[in-house]
C-alpha cells in the first residue's frame, strides 16, 4: 500500500469488455476509482452502466482488458475474500433477500457475500458488529424488525448498514432511489452525502439515469452510450449540456441549482 493512500486505485479497469452470444455489452471500458473518488455513471438504459458495476463489483469477469482491485489484477488472487469487501447494493439484490429475515440479519449476512444467515456461522461478535453498522446509519430501532416489514427508504438505510458489515474497500450502487418516492429519493441523496463525509476514504460509484440524484458528495462522472465510456473524468469537466446531449441523444440543458445540485431537461 502506497504513502499516499488518497492517490491510490482502489478499483482500475483497462479497456475491460464483456461479450455474450457475440454481443458486446460493454466495449473497452477504462475507469480508475481512488480512494477519495466519488463517482456517478450516468447513461440511457441499456449502455452498460450495470455491466460494469457487476465487473466492478466482481459479479461479472471480463471478456477481455484488465481489472485490478488494489493494485492486483484479477486471475492473480482469490476473489473469494475480496468480494465481499466491496459492497454492492443493488434493486435486483435487496429483491432476492427474503422480506422475513430481520434487519440484523440482513447486516449480518454480507459477512460472506451471502442472502441468508443459515448458510454460515455466525458470533455473538457479529451480531454487536452488524447493530452497530445499524446504529451508524440511524436504524438501530429496527434490529429486530423484518425487512419487509420497513418502508423503502428504512430499507435502503439497512442495505446501507450491511455495506459496512465487511469494512469494505469500496461502495457500488446501482440505481439506488430506484424503488423510492420523491421524498425517500430526497432522503437517500442526502444520506448518502453524509455517508461520503463521514467515511472519507471510502471511494464509491453510484449508477443512475438522472443528474438531480447525483449526491453533493460526487467529484467525478463518467457517461456510457452503447456499452462504451463516452467521456469521464472530474464532474464539474465531464458533466455538461453538451455532453449529456451527446450521451443520451436528445437536447438536453444542465442547470446547476443554489444548493448545488443538478438538473437536465429539454428545451
């Protein structure tokens, strides 16, 4: 591990593509994430956004390119360790959880990338870890709860906990407001901008289809069309009228709001 953590990749793609039944689904995709990046990917449905998220997240293996996870590229280490370090929250995932398990767990579960807690041991230790990851997201209330019992945004805020359960080295989010109402969407953006502030060095990508779901917190973007990474880089360079024009094929205005953050709409 480099002195100078905030400069170090956590998760590195090289022109990483993924092929299936002769298709390509995502086309030499390059993105670095460091430790203190704060990433958003934007793009219409079906430009891979998703795709890449899964390789991120070690879900999916690369037809082709390279993938390095803290400097080691994959084929070289067991993933099996690893891949529950990199916490991947997604609408498809929370659906496969069973609503009657509690909110514990829930938490408790991401200790071995599992859906449910009979199929591994489990401590007293673990227990206390995974309320304490509920406690840090303001949920502890509900620790005995089941999940189908909460509403959206509880539950988002208990997918949030179990990210922390494994300390992990990076936070993935596909869609997250995607199952929310406005003032839930509202409440998740907010937290996880406070989520952002208060793990510093915990560098994460969120994957959505709208600019006004991108959290304050965000520092750098990158916009896929037809599998490919038409433009990334730092938000304020990457993130434009032009570019989102160009990115979703239709004219498209950016305005950036008093508080800071963004809307796009047709002129």
């Amino acid at each position: 591990m480099p002195n100078d953590i905030k400069n170090f990749p956590v998760l590195q793609t090289t022109d990483v593509s993924i092929v299936r039944d002769g298709r390509t689904i995502l086309d030499s995709a390059s993105l670095t994430v460091h430790s203190t990046d704060r990433w958003v990917i934007l793009g219409p449905n079906g430009s891979g956004k998703t795709t890449l998220l899964r390789v991120l997240a070690l879900y999916l293996h690369p037809s082709s390119g390279k993938f390095l996870v803290q400097g080691q590229e994959l084929g070289t280490f067991d993933i099996r360790p690893i891949r529950p370090r990199i916490a991947y929250m997604s609408a498809s995932l929370a659906a496969e959880i069973r609503p009657v398990l509690t909110a514990t767990q829930v938490v408790m579960s991401a200790k071995y990338g599992a859906l449910e807690t009979w199929w591994h041991s489990y401590t007293d230790e673990d227990r206390h870890n995974a309320i304490e990851c509920l406690t840090r997201l303001d949920v502890a209330w509900c620790a005995e709860r089941e999940l189908g019992s909460l509403s959206s945004g509880e539950q988002q805020r208990v997918l949030l906990a179990r990210a922390l359960m494994t300390n992990p080295i990076a936070l993935l989010l596909d869609e997250p407001t995607a199952r929310l109402d406005l003032g839930g969407r509202e409440n998740l953006i907010q937290l996880l901008h406070s989520f952002s502030n208060n793990n510093p060095l915990l560098p994460s990508v969120v994957v959505t289809h709208h600019v006004d779901e991108i959290p304050l917190s965000t520092t750098h973007c990158a916009l896929m069309r037809d599998g490919k990474i038409v433009a990334a880089g730092p938000l304020r360079e990457t993130l434009s009228s032009e570019s989102l024009t160009a990115c979703f094929g239709t004219t498209l205005t950016l305005e950036q709001r008093a508080n800071g953050r963004y809307s796009a709409y047709a002129p």
